[in-house]
C-alpha cells in the first residue's frame, strides 16, 4: 500500500502508460503551468523547473497526497527543441538532428508539500543517423510525431533513426524515468514492487 494517494501530474498518455508498468494505484491530473523558458535558462534547468512547478501547481489543490510532475526539453547546441505541431516543423526539426547527437533532460519532482519534495534532472542522449529528406518525411508520415520533443517516437519506427542511445533508463526518453521514481519512492518508504 501507498501511504498517500499518488497522482500525475500530467495528461501525456506516454508518461501514463509508463507509470503503468510500476502496478501502482494512481490519478491523472493536467497541472496549469506556463512552460515558456526564463532568459538564460537552460533545458536542463527548465526540465527541473518545470518539474517541480507542475507537481506543486497539482499539489496546491490536493492535500495528503504525493504529485509526480515530470517535464522534458530536447536541446541540440543549447538550442532548445519544443514540440513540433506540424508537420513542416517536424521535418525542421529532424532535418537539424540528422547527423547529431542531441540531449534530452526529464526532469521529475515527487512532491508532497512545498518542504517534502524529491527533484531530479536525468539526461539521455540520442546519437541520430544521417537522415536523408525522404527519410524524413516517410517517418513523419507513417508516425505523426507532433505532439513530441524531438519530433520522434522512440517507442514506435522513431527507433530507425538513430545510430545509438546513452543513458540510464530508456524511459528517461520516452518522458518518465522510471528507475529514478523508484528511487524516490524507495527514499520515502516504499519498495516496489508492491505487495498485492
């Protein structure tokens, strides 16, 4: 059992179906966060904040319970990559990859109050292929990549892009690093997998 009821911070069905595979009873909520960059931030720094900002923005309306915010930013050459939203700008977008590696920062924040909370930021870099144009606009056809940083889905045919992935969790890419939660959780009591 959980001593708290759990809740996501989040309406992404990626980071659902990822906490999915830890069997734990949990509540979706979509957090009320402006996810604009401050001047000089980073993408490392904007995951962590924008982390801990959902979770709190949840928090706020939900007494005796732990939030998981989690937030994500692809950055290549310290730009930072948002979600595309067409099509033209997915093809932008993987056009600059090609040939790269690139990092992507999920940060996660498991919150219970503004004085008892566990924050993170884990990096995982994607080495792409060199992708020819054609290349590019079959897989935007085929998988609709709109709605993902990075414009890619490295779950479905995004996985034909790349040359090489480096990091912990391959969740970590997908928007929820689940090794890490473990951890938190683990740090506040409780060992999963749960007893059923």
């Amino acid at each position: 059992m959980l001593p708290h009821p759990l809740i996501l911070a989040s309406t992404s069905r990626y980071r659902r179906a990822l906490l999915e595979k830890l069997a734990l009873p949990f509540t979706c909520v979509a957090p009320a966060v402006d996810e604009l960059a401050l001047p000089g931030e980073s993408a490392k720094q904007l995951a962590g904040r924008l982390a801990r900002a959902k979770a709190q923005a949840v928090g706020v309306e939900h007494d005796q319970t732990w939030i998981i915010g989690s937030d994500q930013t692809c950055a290549c050459d310290d730009q930072i990559l948002g979600k595309p939203g067409t099509a033209q700008a997915a093809f932008e977008q993987l056009s600059l990859l090609s040939g790269r590696r690139v990092d992507f920062h999920t940060g996660l924040c498991l919150w219970q109050d503004a004085d008892h909370y566990q924050l993170a930021v884990e990096t995982f870099t994607v080495e792409f292929r060199s992708l020819t144009p054609d290349q590019i606009r079959r897989y935007i056809e085929i998988e609709l990549p709109l709605d993902c940083a990075g414009s890619f889905k490295n779950e479905g045919l995004g996985i034909c892009l790349f040359n090489g992935l480096h990091g912990r969790d391959p969740n970590t890419l997908t928007g929820l690093p689940l090794i890490l939660l473990t951890d938190m959780l683990a740090q506040w009591g409780v060992t999963l997998p749960l007893q059923g």
